[in-house]
C-alpha cells in the first residue's frame, strides 16, 4: 500500500510539474490570415466574454481553423466556485484568476484579444460594438465576425430594490471581494474604536448578508469562519460581538439542494451563531439600515456590512439583442435552441452560459463549462462542412457537387443536440464542512460533513482552469492552516 501511495504521489508531482512546465512554454501557434493554403477563406469567430463559458469553448477548439477574437471587459478567466474565500483571505485574489491572454497563448492557432465590453451587435451586417478605452479616454471600435459566441454572463440581479446599488456589496466580480475585504476590515477597525455600550457599535458588526442561494450561504460561511478562527485570535471581545445574519425571501436557503442537506446546513449555521432569517425579503437598502418583509411585520435593521447575493439579471448587451430580435421573448435571458444556436441569429449567433435562458439548464459553471466544451466540437465540424461548401461552390461537375453535397448532408446530421450531463452540487457551509449532492446515472447521493468537506476541497481544487491555480491554491489553503488567514488590503 505504501509503495502503491508514494508512485501515486510520485506521478501526481511529475504531472503537475510537467503541466506548469507545458503552460509557461506554449508551443509556436499559427498565425490569423485571410485564407487557408488551399485558398478558402478562414473565417472569423468572435467570443464575447472571458467567463466559464467562453473559456471552456477557447480550450476546446481548434483555434488553428478560425481567426479567433475574443473581446471581454475582464483580461483574466475568474473562478468563481472560490470567489466566496477570497474577501476573507482563505484564498488570494491572483490564485483564482488567469490571464485570458495566458489561456489563448496555449492554444494551437492565433487569439487576438481586446479588452472592451461589446456595446451592440449588428446581426445584419455581422459587426460589433465594442466599447473600450484608450489612455484614459473612451474609444468605440467595431469588430466583424462570422461566427459569434455570446457568453457575457449575467449581472447581479436587485429585482429594483432601492439603495443596492449605493449601500451594498456584491460578489460577483475580484474588484467586489476586494471591496468587501476592505470594508471589513475598516469597519472592524471603526467598531473597535467605539465604547462597548456606543450602539454605533453594535451596528458596525451587523453583517448581514441578503440571498441564501448557494453564493450567500458560503459567503456567510467563510465570514463565520473568519470571525471564530482569526479575529478571535487577534480582537477576542470584538469577535463575539459580530453577528453574522443571512435573510432568504424564500421559506428554505439552498433551493436546489435536497432537504436533509438543508436541514444539515440549517444546524450547523444555528451552532455557529449564524442567523438564518427566512421568508423575509429586503424590500429597501438605505445607508445604515435595511428595510426587511417578513410576512406583514416590516422591520428595519442597522447593519455595518451588507453583501447582497440574490441572483442573476441580464447584462445591458443581451437586452438590446433580445430587444432587436422577434424571436427573443424572454426577459430573463437569451433564447438558444438545442444546438445553442441563437433565436433569430440566422444560424451564425450562438450563446452559452449565464446569459441565456433554457428549460432545464441553470446558471452554473458546470452547464457553461459543458456548453464550451460542446461547441467546440461544432465548431471543429463547422469548419469541416464551410470547407465542403467552399469546395461545392468551386467545382463544376455534377456528379462531384452531388459527392460533396452528400458529405456536407452527413456533417451536418453529425452535429447532435447538446445534452446536459448534471455530475451533482457542492457547497461549503463553514467550520470546515460542505454539503455535496452527488449524481451518479439515475441515482443521487446526498454527502455532508468533514470528509464532504475535503472531497469538495479535491473535487475544486482538480476544477480549477490551470495547474499554476492548482499549486496557488493548494499553497493557500496550506499557509492558512499554518498561519490563520491574512485578509489585510
Ligand atoms: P461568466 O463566467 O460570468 O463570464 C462572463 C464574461 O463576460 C466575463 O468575462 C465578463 O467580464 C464578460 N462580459 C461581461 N459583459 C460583457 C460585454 N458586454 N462584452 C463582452 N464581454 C462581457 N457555479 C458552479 O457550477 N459551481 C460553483 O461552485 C459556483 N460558485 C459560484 C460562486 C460565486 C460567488 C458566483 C458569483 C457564481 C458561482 N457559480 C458557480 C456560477 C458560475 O460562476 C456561473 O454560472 C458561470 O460563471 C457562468 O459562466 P459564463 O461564462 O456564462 O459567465
Ligand atoms: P440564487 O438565485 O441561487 O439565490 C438567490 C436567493 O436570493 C434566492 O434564494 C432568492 O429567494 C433570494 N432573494 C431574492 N431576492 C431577495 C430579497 N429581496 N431578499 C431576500 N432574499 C432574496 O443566486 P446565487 O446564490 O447568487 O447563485 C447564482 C447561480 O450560481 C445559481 O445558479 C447557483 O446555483 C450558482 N452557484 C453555485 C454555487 C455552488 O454550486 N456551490 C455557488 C454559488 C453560485
């Protein structure tokens, strides 16, 4: 047994080391042209967003066959399932990012990028808008394409509640957990300046956090954490005067995971001194406060930090897409078929991950990533069949067009429906425990607790995009369990 572990652990090394020697030596990549060496021309395709979608779809195709541009506001790729441990120093900002330029450096052909957020589409002229900015000032420019992927997420959805936008926090982007870090860290510092009985004090370490969807319970988790493993270490009275409390407008947190996995989560969250307020919706945000529904009893709450985690509305993008297009008559988000082709995209649009809307596909990084990873295979066949095309438009014979016509018949029957395979949900729900909803076939199997927990650690740990993460992470994880967290600005 022991030898049978120290080979693992020997190839484990050997095969990490070998991926972070391949990612800092990509090979030499085949530049963009105009035309392929037989002369057909070598189409352009565009992806908006540098997300879980875009990223996959990046990896998985033969950027060799395309003149690949992405255009994203965001230069880096996020992982967002350990977006909720970076604001309390459980994991570093830049162990949880990658270069967009880095991941494009790594594949076979050319990938121009340019940093700019697309403003518009033209669908008619095949052109976008992208908004960007040159030293300092803004600069518009437009991009053309043959192919468009549309993977621009989503953004944080405030459902019109006054004051979100000018009191709270999000978690959504690296600047939000940047932004919450300082912020309890100056607030902290502030409450500790004040008398013990200064109710301004009290106020100051209300952290409330709004939304028990996955992101605020293990926001709300890590928070705890923070608070019973290293604040109390450094400012012992401080720390048992923080509440951390977590209001859900539904009767349960974590919707999508089984009830006992619930009740589990509700537990440990009552032992850890988390309060769970449930059927209470925010109705408003003002700068100290925070108007709550519970119910007919309306009250009114100090808080001194207040994150809000209450899901995902459509970015200004998609609604003029949706808005251009007949097709498009869902407000929450773009319609695709089952090819993810776009509705009303006259077949050259298509659209994954968070910014499109489809029965029973929801938005998570498992069914973006999925998304990437099947159009990429599309694309490679796509390239086939306009291949064919071009040779059908250049040949003369007949019987030779008939030949070819026949190939691209059975190319196309050869692009299947992209099919959803749900592997299960991970959450962490803090003091070192997670809840894990596992699919397997038909069969589900409901996991909690420590050793959860550390399967969640392997199961994110094994997800993240590149082997550098991989090492930054782990050496995270390592340095807190030796020194506490560091959450300093
Ligand atoms: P994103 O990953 O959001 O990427 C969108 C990209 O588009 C970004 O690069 C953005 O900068 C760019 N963009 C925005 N506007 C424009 C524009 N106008 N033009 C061009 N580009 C634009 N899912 C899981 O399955 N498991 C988890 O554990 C998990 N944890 C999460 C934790 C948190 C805190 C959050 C917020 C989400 C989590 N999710 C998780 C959900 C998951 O992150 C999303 O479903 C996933 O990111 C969707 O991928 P996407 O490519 O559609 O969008
Ligand atoms: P969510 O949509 O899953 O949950 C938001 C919650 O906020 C809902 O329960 C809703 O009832 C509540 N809410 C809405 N308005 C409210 C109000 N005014 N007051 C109080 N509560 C209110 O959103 P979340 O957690 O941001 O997740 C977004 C997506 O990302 C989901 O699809 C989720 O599955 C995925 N995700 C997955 C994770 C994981 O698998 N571990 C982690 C984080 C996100």
């Amino acid at each position: 047994f022991v030898n049978s572990a120290m080979l693992l652990g020997v190839g484990a090394t050997g095969y990490l080391f070998f991926s972070l020697y391949r990612e800092s030596h990509p090979a030499p990549q085949i530049p963009q042209s105009k035309t392929f060496a037989n002369g057909s021309p070598r189409k352009t395709l565009v992806i908006l967003g540098s997300g879980w979608g875009s990223v996959s779809l990046l990896k998985n195709l033969d950027t060799s066959k395309y003149n690949v541009v992405v255009v994203s506001p965001r230069n880096f790729f996020l992982y967002t399932p350990l977006l909720p441990s970076a604001p309390v120093g459980t994991v570093e900002l830049k162990s949880i990012v990658e270069p967009i330029r880095a991941i494009g450096r790594r594949s076979k052909g050319e990938v121009i990028y340019h940093e700019g957020e697309a403003s518009d589409v033209d669908t008619v002229n095949k052109v976008i808008k992208v908004k960007s900015s040159m030293n300092g000032a803004p600069h518009e420019f437009d991009v053309k394409y043959d192919y468009l992927v549309v993977g621009v997420g989503a953004q944080p959805n405030t459902f019109g509640t006054p004051g979100v936008y000018e009191h709270a926090s999000f978690l959504k982007e690296i600047s939000d957990a940047q932004e919450i870090r300082r912020k309890v860290m100056t607030t902290v510092s502030s409450a500790a300046s004040l008398d013990p009985s200064d109710p301004e004090r009290k106020r100051l370490l209300s952290f409330i956090v709004v939304g028990g969807g996955p992101t605020g319970v293990e926001f709300a988790a890590e928070l705890q954490d923070f608070v019973d493993q290293d604040l109390s270490k450094w400012m012992p009275t401080i720390s048992k005067e923080i509440k951390v409390t977590l209001v859900e407008a539904s009767p349960n947190i974590l919707g999508m995971f089984d009830k006992s996995l619930i009740q589990y989560t509700n537990d440990l969250f009552k032992k850890e001194k988390i309060e769970v307020k449930l059927k209470t919706a925010v109705k408003e945000v003002k700068e100290t406060t925070v108007t709550t529904k519970c119910g007919d009893v309306v009250e009114e709450t100090p808080y001194g930090i207040l994150v809000w985690a209450t899901g995902n509305a459509p970015r200004d993008v998609s609604l003029k897409l949706m808005s251009k297009l007949e097709e498009q008559n869902s407000r929450r988000g773009l319609l695709i078929d089952d090819k993810l082709r776009l509705l009303g995209g006259n077949g050259s649009i298509y659209s994954i991950g968070d910014c499109t809307f489809h029965a029973g596909l929801f938005p998570t990084a498992q069914v973006a990533f999925q998304e990437g990873v099947y159009l990429g295979e599309v694309f490679n066949k796509i390239h086939k069949i306009d291949q064919l095309k071009w040779e059908l438009s250049n040949t003369q014979d007949k019987s030779s067009q008939e030949k070819i016509q026949a190939k691209i018949d059975i190319m196309n029957s050869k692009i299947d429906d992209f099919k959803y395979h749900h592997l299960g949900a991970l959450a962490y729900i803090g003091s070192e425990k997670a809840i894990a909803d596992i699919a397997m076939g038909e069969s589900r199997y409901n996991l909690s607790g420590s050793f959860t927990f550390l399967f969640w650690r392997y199961a994110y740990l094994s997800m993240c995009i590149s082997a550098r993460n991989k090492v930054l992470v782990a050496l995270d994880w390592i340095k807190v369990s030796i020194f506490g967290r560091n959450s300093s600005v």
